[in-house]
C-alpha cells in the first residue's frame, strides 16, 4: 500500500513531508483555526501552519516569553491542554525556527528577527 501511495505521489507532482502531502512551493498564506465542525489534532497540522501561526503571533505581540507562545498557541487551536505531544511538537517547531534565524530567543522571550519571513 505505501508504494502505492508513493507512486501516486510521484505520478500528481506532489511533496509529502511526513504525513502531509502539498503542492511543491506553496506559501502557506493562512492559519485555519477550529470550528464547530471541524478540531485538528497537533499531527493534523502541518509545520508550515504552525510556523505562520508563530509569525504572526510575534508580529501583533512583539517579543513573547516561550511558555506563554505555546499556550497561546495551543489554545487558538482548541487544545485545551499542553500535553507532552503538543509541548514536544511546538519546542521542537520552536527550536528550528530559532536555528534558521526567523526567531530570536533571548532572556526577555522570543521575538521575529528582522521582520516577518512568510
């Protein structure tokens, strides 16, 4: 069945990336939030949305201290609780955007550098 589904990947002109499937070089333009019909689970998100929710968190809040960024966070995807999965998934979400330079961290919290990326 993954070959399959690989093939068929392949044959549409998609990328996946783990368990999300995309167009190749689509900008991620919207962060979708819950519905009355609709609640995603922390791995039904896929990073690029996540790290525009992160953007545009720090754009309207300035510098953010990382506890409050991932409640924040959590909550404006109904998750109610920070449970290890969505603690690990928005540090480690966190941490790579640190490490390519989009988020400085610093004593007073995290802050965009140098304007938003996205």
């Amino acid at each position: 069945m993954k070959a399959n589904l690989d093939a068929a990947i392949k044959l549409a002109h998609v990328t996946r990336t783990g368990d999300f499937v995309d167009l190749p070089g689509r900008v991620v333009t919207a962060v979708r939030l819950p519905t009355d019909e609709v609640q995603r689970k922390v791995e039904q998100v896929a990073d690029d949305e996540m790290k525009l929710a992160v953007v545009r968190l720090l754009e309207s809040g300035g510098t953010v201290a990382r506890d409050e960024l991932l409640t924040v966070i959590a909550r404006m995807y109904g998750w109610g609780r920070l449970g290890a999965e969505i603690t690990g998934r928005l540090r480690a979400l966190l941490g790579r955007m640190v490490a390519d330079g989009t988020v400085t961290d610093d004593p007073a919290g995290l802050s965009l550098r140098g304007g938003s990326p996205m």
